[in-house]
C-alpha cells in the first residue's frame, strides 16, 4: 500500500490545483470528524485523500474504465458520467493505491450518494466532502458545519435535503441512491 504521503505525491500530478486542494482540505476534515466521533483517524483520512482519486477523468473515460475493469453501470451514470468516479475510485484505490480495508473502499464508493445504515466512516467521508474548509457555495453550510460536529446523522439528512433539492432545481437526473439515503435517515434521524 502507498503511504498517504506517495498518495499526496500521485494525485497531486493528476489532479488540477483546486482539486488537489479541496482533497487536503477533504483529509483533514475527516481527521477532525474521526477525532469528534472516536473512529480511526488513519483510515478516516486515507479515505478523505483518496475520495476523488478518479475525478479529474473526463466523462467517456470515466465510461470506458468502468467497462475495462467490469465495474456495474447505471442507465443515470450513463447519462451523468461523472457520478461514476467514486465506484471507479474506490476500484482505484484497492488496485493503484494498494488499499484493502473495506471501510475506507466502502467510504471512497457512496461519498457522493450516501447509502442506507451508512457506517460512521462513510458519513464522515459524505460530510467532509460538503464541508471542507475550500468549500463556500452550498446552502446552509455554516449550520451544516455546526450540526456535523454536534449531531451527524442531522447533519447527513440535512446535506442530503439540501442536494436533492439543488439537483431538482436544475431538473438533473437524481441518483437513486441519494433518494433512498434521505427516505432512510427521515425515518433514522425522526425516531
């Protein structure tokens, strides 16, 4: 496996600046939300550092990957290319970086739709991809950023409304999963 330092090393010469920056900035916030909720602070920023590790592939090879290594494509990802490069990079993680813990790999795969009964590493992985300090644009975040740190399933419900509302605005294809996470911690977080 690739120390996070050679990490930082590969994907700073694939990735633009403001990517790159925004994945230091992903790392250490999900450092900060390990510390805040007790889980491993190794894996919660390898997972960080390495979530966008297939993003700055364009759209048709985003596709053409996914074939190549017989990675399952969506009618929706077909359409929307882009939504593929976090199962792409969690297979590049396990098969580049040399990753093979399943919570990172798990948390790498639904950073960008969430999953029901999220375990605490994806959900850390989720909002710290939403929060990081280089991020400025999305409603609420100074709520969001406070309620990440007091209660986190609030907060994933919270990021999870605020999206699907911005991808119906924009009348983009909304992936099923990101629909299926928000109906579950409805029900989660009103118990």
């Amino acid at each position: 496996m690739y120390t996070r330092e050679e990490m930082k090393v590969a994907l700073k010469s694939k990735m633009t600046e403001k990517r790159y920056e925004h994945t230091l900035g992903v790392e250490y916030t999900c450092a900060c939300l390990a510390m805040r909720y007790g889980i491993d602070m190794e894996k919660a920023m390898t997972a960080g550092l390495l979530h966008d590790c297939a993003k700055h592939l364009l759209p048709e090879k985003k596709l053409q990957k996914c074939k190549k290594y017989n990675l399952p494509v969506q009618e929706f990802e077909r359409k929307n290319p882009e939504l593929l490069h976090a199962k792409l990079g969690a297979y590049f993680a396990e098969h580049k970086y040399g990753v093979n813990d399943a919570e990172i790999l798990s948390a790498i795969t639904w950073h960008t739709t969430g999953r029901p009964a999220m375990t605490m590493l994806d959900k850390i992985v989720y909002i710290a991809d939403y929060i990081e300090p280089n991020r400025n644009q999305a409603p609420n975040l100074s709520i969001v950023r406070d309620l990440a740190f007091k209660d986190i399933d609030l907060c994933l419900l919270t990021i999870l409304q605020d999206s699907l509302d911005y991808l119906n605005k924009k009348k983009v294809a909304v992936d099923p999963m990101t629909k299926e996470t928000y109906d579950y911690y409805v029900s989660f977080v009103e118990k």
